[in-house]
C-alpha cells in the first residue's frame, strides 16, 4: 500500500487527464473539470483540493489548470 493517502485519487485524475490530453488545451480543461463535477462526490473532491493546496505534487498540469473550474465542497460535504 502506498504510503500517501491519494495516491489512487492522484492516480485517478490523472487518468482522466491523459484521455483529455489529446484534445485541445481548453476542451481538454473543460473535460477534466466537467468530468469531476459530475462524478467525484465532494468527499473525493475535497481530498484532490487537499492535494492541490499543499502544492499538487503528482497532478498533471492539465488536472491542474482544471481545478479553477472544478467546485470546491462546501464546509458541510467534508
């Protein structure tokens, strides 16, 4: 097992971000970010922010770019 906690959510975003890759940069931000909103619960969602504020280590630079987009929870879905 690894010894970081998200390494399967880093693992998973980063899997969507190679499928987007392919497209053009916008369509492939406006992918990622739809594709999180409307499948990761905000639980999972919350723990990929957790990833992002302590700096993004592993994320994809697409992945990362796309979490403008992509809805923080709020305080009551942590």
């Amino acid at each position: 097992m690894s010894a970081d906690p998200h390494a399967k959510l880093i693992y998973m975003a980063n899997q969507i971000s190679k499928f987007f890759e392919s497209k053009p940069q916008a369509e492939g931000v406006a992918g990622i970010a739809a594709h999180i909103n409307d499948f990761w619960e905000p639980r999972m969602r919350r723990h990929l922010f957790e990833v992002v504020d302590a700096g993004g280590a592993g994320l994809r630079p697409l992945v990362l770019e796309a979490t403008r987009s992509i809805r923080r929870p709020t305080p009551e879905h942590a």
